[in-house]
C-alpha cells in the first residue's frame, strides 16, 4: 500500500462541553481517491478544519507529507474547495482564477484556462463576467476550475458537487477520473453515497465525532451484508432500517 499523504492520528476536538472529535484516526494513502463520510454535525468539516489549520484541535496529530499540519511547508501540496463557495462578488470569473493560480505560483494561461471552463461546461465568457452574475452552480464550477489549475497534487474537496446539474456532475466525475490516472490525491466529503462509491476507493465513516469505519466502500458493504452502500452505512451507524 502506498505510503500516507495525509494522516489524522487520536484528533480529539471539543467546543466547550460538546465534543465534536473524538480520537480519529485513518490514514490517506499517496494516490487514493478518500471519502470522508457521516450525517450532518459528524464532524467532517470539523476535522477538514483542523487539518487546514483553520482551528485548533485538543489532542492527536495531524501530518501532511509526514510534517504537522501546522507547518505552511505541509499544507503547500493541498489545494481546498470549502462547501458554501462564493467568489468575490466584484471580480471576473478570469480575475479570480488569475489570483487563485498567483497564490499557487503558476502562470496565467489563457488557452488553458479556456479549455478547462469547457470541460466543465462553462462558456468561455463567463471568463468576463462578474461572480455576482453567476448561478450557484456556476460558482461552485468556477471554484472546481480554481482547484484543478492549480495543480497541486492533493485536492480536498468539501461536497464538490452541490449545486451542479447531472451535465456538470458528469464533467466533474470525468475530470476526476483523469486526475486519479496523473496520480493526484483526493479527500472528499459528500452526502451522496452513490458518488462515494463511483468515485472512492477508500472512506472513513464518522459517526458523532469517532471513526465507525474506514475501508473501501465495497467493504463496508460486506461487512454488513448489504448490496447498497446506502443501507450498509446507515447499519454502520446504528440506525434501525425497516423493509
């Protein structure tokens, strides 16, 4: 197995009395496609925060590239979509991936730039028009196309696919696939469990704030004697399933 990119070791978290991690830890293999399951208040952003050094956390060790998460060195190889993207309001869509890509130290490539808003399914000129003009989806894409020219070799992905409509969730699918087969590393949270499974070969379940499960999605669905992945994670987190 290919050595651990990222790597979550006992992370415990609380906010005052509500313990919101509770010892996690898995790994995330160099090269994996990692999902990073659970209901709403899981910890999943939580524990994304933590390694981003967006917050502390009480307990445990975080490492990138086998440094601690802290150190700026560490987090150089991540490139990070939050859930609730928004572009500034007041700049193009092509003066925001300017800026982005500026952050990341790459050159501004017009053709390029271009190439990728078609892929995703966005025209060309969306390139000059303001982000206050742009539907939900259309942010969530231009955040996508941000992410995926900036090359860094780890993507951590907050539901990438909210707001997009099958055509662009088809295009983002296909541009991951392509980036599995360049040998990037991808940590995701999703509610779509079917996306988990077309997309991941690996992911880790949580379960109010402790690890319930981690493996590949066809193991957790051995593990509990399901076909779905749906049904086998609801029994992995102790819910009744009737029918």
């Amino acid at each position: 197995m290919a050595a651990p990119i990222i790597r979550f070791v006992k992370v415990s978290k609380s906010f005052g009395a509500a313990r919101v991690l509770r010892e996690v830890g898995f790994d995330v293999a160099e090269g994996s496609f990692c999902a990073l399951a659970g209901e709403n208040g899981a910890g999943k952003t939580t524990l994304i925060k933590c390694m981003l050094d967006l917050c502390d956390f009480d307990a445990g060790e975080i490492t990138i590239q086998g440094m601690p998460c802290t150190r700026a060195e560490a987090r150089s190889a991540l490139v990070f979509l939050p859930e609730r993207f928004n572009a500034p309001w007041f700049l193009t869509g092509r003066e925001f991936m300017r800026g982005m890509l500026g952050l990341s130290r790459r050159d501004w490539n017009e053709d390029e730039a271009r190439g990728l808003f078609g892929e995703l399914g966005l025209q060309p000129a969306a390139l000059d028009r303001p982000a206050r003009e742009y539907s939900k989806g259309m942010n969530q894409q231009l955040g996508l196309a941000a992410c995926f020219l900036s090359r860094r070799p780890v993507l951590v992905l907050d539901e990438p696919m909210s707001g997009l409509d099958p055509s662009a969730r088809y295009r983002v699918k296909s541009l991951l696939e392509r980036m599995r087969a360049e040998g990037k590393t991808l940590l995701l949270t999703s509610h779509s469990l079917a996306d988990v499974e077309e997309i991941c070969d690996h992911m880790a379940v949580l379960h109010h704030g402790a690890l319930a499960f981690t493996g590949s999605p066809s193991e957790l669905r051995e593990r509990h004697a399901e076909p779905s992945l749906e049904r086998a994670f609801l029994k992995c987190i102790g819910e009744g399933l009737h029918g």
